[in-house]
C-alpha cells in the first residue's frame, strides 16, 4: 500500500514481515527496544 | 434462470438464507434456512387461483412498492420456481386460498427449516442496494423518484404497464430533470462512484425522449463517466436525440404545493448565471451501497470487507475474484461497484476459478502452520481461545493438536504462548529475535 501511494519514510526505519499481527508477542517488542530501536509501530 | 433451474446438475433454493458456514475448500460446511412460504413447493403448480381469492393487498417490492401484489402471489411474473408464497405478516387468515387450492399445497403449519450442505467451494455473488437517503427531497416529495423506481414505471410489466406516469397525479410528465451522483462521489456520504449510473441516466432519458418526441429533459451531472466500450458514442447519441446535459451541483429543491411541481435551483458550470426551472418530475441517480444480504453474508462467514463496506478481493487488481480464504470467490457488485458486462466477466472468472480445484479434486496450500511442543506445553489453553481459526483442540492425553487446514499460520497462538511451547513454522520465534538483531545491531 505505502508503495502503490509513493509514501516515503525514514530511512532509519527497519521492516520485519509478520504473517499476522497476532504473530507479534511482547517478547519480540522488548527484544527491538532493548537492541535500541526508539518505537515500534504494528501496522496491519 | 429458468434454464438454470432446469439444469440436472444446479439446484436452486430460493427463499432461503444462509445461517452457517464451517470447514474449508472441499469441506464446507454450509446451514441453509429455508423459509416457510406456506406453499408446498413440491404440490404447487403455480395456477394462481389463490392469489384471485386472497383479499388483502400489500405493497409490491419487486415494484419498488408502487403497486400492490395480494397477501398470496408469485414474487414477480418471471420468478423461479413460479410458485406462490405468503406474507404471514398480513395475512388474516381467512383460509380463502385453502379452499381454493385444487392442488392443496398451501400448508399453514409448515416451519422454517434448517438443512445442511456438503459443498466444495462457494461463490459470493449478493449484489448491491440502492442509497435511499433524504437527498432533494426524496421521500418528501412525491414526484422525485429514484431510477430503479422509474425503471419500473418503464416497464412494460411495471406499476403503470410501461406508461411513463408521475406519482403525484399519474399524469405523464414533459419536463424531467435527471441528477447523478446523488449520495455518492460525496466525502460526506459515500465517497465512491457507483460507475452505473451515468450511463443509466442516458438509457431512461433516451428510452423517455424516443417514446415521447416531446418531452424535455436536462440532465445534471458533475462528470459524465461514460467510460467503456460503445458508451461514449450512446453519451453523444443521447447529446444529438436533444436531450440537455449541464454540468452543476443542483443546489436547492421545492415542491409546488398545488401542482405538485418542483423548482429546482442549480448553477451550471462555467456560467455566472443561476438556473431556476420548474419540473413535473425529478428522477435521482444514487449512490451503489453492500447490498443487505452482502452486510449479513460478511457476518456468518466472516468475511473481510474493504472501507467501503463491499467485500474485499484477494488483490484489488491482479486478483479481483478470489478472497483469502481459499474456496471462496467474489462475483458481480458483492465485490464492488460494477457494470453488467464487467460483473458477467467476474461471474464467469469465479465459476473457472471454482472448477479449477473442484475438476482436481486437490488443493496445494503453504504449510505454514502452528506446530506445538508436548514438552514444553504448561497446559495453560490460552492458545485454544486466541486462536481466531478455532484450528487447535486437545487429546485425551491432554496434549495440543492443531488441525493443519483449519490453522491459516497467522501466529497468534505463538505470541500469546507464556512457555514459547508453540511455534509456527518458516515464523519462529528464533527466527525473528535473529532478524531483530540482526536490524538493530548493537553499537550502531
């Protein structure tokens, strides 16, 4: 979607491809924030 | 559809609703109302002497409520099967068509009725619905109509036996204004062009303009999409016929209280001039909604639907018939706003599309799929209510299993796992700490 519509963003963001949102537990959120990473948005 | 009813291999069941749906291509599982009509389908003829007795009227539906059909009478002249049904609702019970009935095939005692099918694959084809909101008076005014209404009173089988009449005083009117995009293209209603009606409004306006030389009818519009094979040249066919086309919003509309007339208000594009007529009829394009049925279908089967309401597809352009659940396809304006021959495509893809596993016999999906660990299970079951798929269920042992056709991989139950005893495969949680890593290295 954000390809078809040209979106730009950051390029300090990193993309991680999940079959599902579900698949998202809070254990994978901690690992990004303890690596470092300032946010983490879920997008669906 | 009457040969469709006649095919050995298709069965129809009107008058019914689907309740349910369970399992998966090859293997659904479907529930079937089959109302009660009160009418033995099987011992019907269709003779119609019941609907000469019967003495209630109620209003027509199929006419757009503008004539009345009795209380016991086929649906409409063509309908399949051509039986007679009951509306319980008004019926007095006066048992006039059972004495009637040479057949004796109407049945008051009879019951809705559940049956269950075993079927392969299913196509979803439930159309659309006509906006019917207050716009331009209509519901207030008598003689501002919507063009499925005037599609009836044009019809040689309509209210008015295909006599051009307004509703106020059943007089034929000379000057009509048609108007497009009525609840529709509008970011307060509905933001989508319905696609059909412009060419809609060209096919009444033409059909009135050939049949009556002396009418005269505008047309306001605030794009003419003609856009198609054959439509431009029917949009310039319609233009040299004399009908007016003006290019404006009509901002303001009233009714003559005695002639029941209405005085329409618009300025045309590109004019400073403000446009005030007088019209015996206005007849409104509006917007294409889900239809009730698409609404209610996206609910029992769980179907996802786009922004607007309408189903959603697989792929919006390279793949508009199928859906994600495998086994289940889009036909016709289910899917989305369509014309007829765009919606004849989608049907005829669907039904391929369809006959392509069912010929097989066999499926090939990804087996991407939650795999649990006996080991490491506490037995906590969370995983059994986050499942959205209802794909996992436990042994006599006490043990986990996952139906791998029910499960569609999406992982909930592998995030919600406090043990990590459930993984999914080619997503693992090992996986993707490495991925996060390997993103976020440490020190960068």
């Amino acid at each position: 979607m954000a390809g078809t519509i040209r979106a730009q963003y950051p390029a300090s963001i990193r993309t991680v491809l999940v079959p599902c949102t579900g698949r998202i537990g809070s254990d994978m959120v901690m690992r990004t924030f303890g690596r470092g990473a300032d946010g983490v948005m879920i997008v669906g | 559809m009457l040969e469709a009813n006649r095919h050995p291999n298709i069965e129809i069941l009107t008058y019914s609703e689907v309740v349910n749906v369970n399992g998966y291509i090859g293997n659904f599982e479907v529930e079937v109302n089959r109302k009660s009509r009160y009418v033995n389908e099987s011992k019907c003829i269709g003779c119609g002497s019941c609907t000469d007795v019967c003495p209630i009227y109620i209003p027509n539906y199929f006419d757009e409520n503008l004539s009345a059909r009795k209380c016991i009478d086929i649906a409409f002249a063509q309908a399949v099967p051509a039986i007679q049904d009951i509306a319980r609702e008004s019926c007095v019970e006066c048992f006039g068509c059972v004495d009637a009935c040479e057949q004796q095939a109407i049945d008051f005692s009879q019951q809705d009725e559940i049956i269950e099918l075993q079927i392969g694959t299913i196509i979803v084809a439930t159309g659309w619905d006509l906006y019917k909101g207050p716009d331009y008076g209509y519901g207030t005014y008598e003689n501002v109509i919507n063009q499925i209404e005037l599609e009836r009173i044009i019809a040689p089988n309509g209210p008015t036996y295909g006599h051009l009449k307004r509703p106020s005083d059943r007089k034929r009117p000379k000057k009509i204004l048609f108007i497009n995009c009525v609840g529709s293209r509008d970011v307060n209603k509905n933001p989508w062009c319905s696609v059909v009606c412009c060419n809609l409004s060209l096919k009444n306006s033409k059909l009135i303009q050939s049949e009556y030389p002396d009418s005269e009818i505008v047309c306001v519009y605030i794009d003419m999409r003609c856009a198609g094979k054959d439509y431009e040249e029917y949009y310039r066919r319609s233009r040299d016929a004399g009908i007016i086309f003006v290019k404006g919003l009509v901002g303001k509309i009233e009714e003559d209280p005695e002639t029941k007339n209405l005085i329409v208000q618009f300025e045309p594009v590109g004019t400073d001039s403000l446009v005030n007529m007088e019209v015996e009829m206005v007849v409104l394009s509006p917007a294409s909604l889900p239809s009730e049925g698409t609404v209610e279908i996206a609910r029992v089967m769980n179907m996802e639907k786009s922004p607007d309401g309408f189903l959603k597809e697989y792929h919006a352009r390279l793949d508009p018939i199928s859906t994600k659940v495998p086994g289940i396809y889009l036909a016709g304006s289910a899917q989305g706003q369509k014309t007829i021959e765009l919606a004849v495509s989608q049907a005829k893809g669907a039904a391929s599309s369809a006959g392509i596993p069912m010929g097989k016999g066999e499926y090939t999906m990804e087996l991407i799929r939650a795999t649990p660990s006996d080991e490491r299970c506490a037995k906590c079951y969370k995983c059994i209510e986050a499942c959205p798929y209802n794909a996992i269920s436990v042994n006599e042992s006490g043990n986990l299993v996952v139906d791998i056709i029910l499960c569609r991989g999406c992982g909930t139950c592998a995030a919600i796992c406090p043990s990590k005893a459930i993984d999914l495969t080619n997503f693992k949680d090992i996986q993707y700490m490495a991925i996060i890593d390997e993103l976020l290295p440490i020190g960068a």
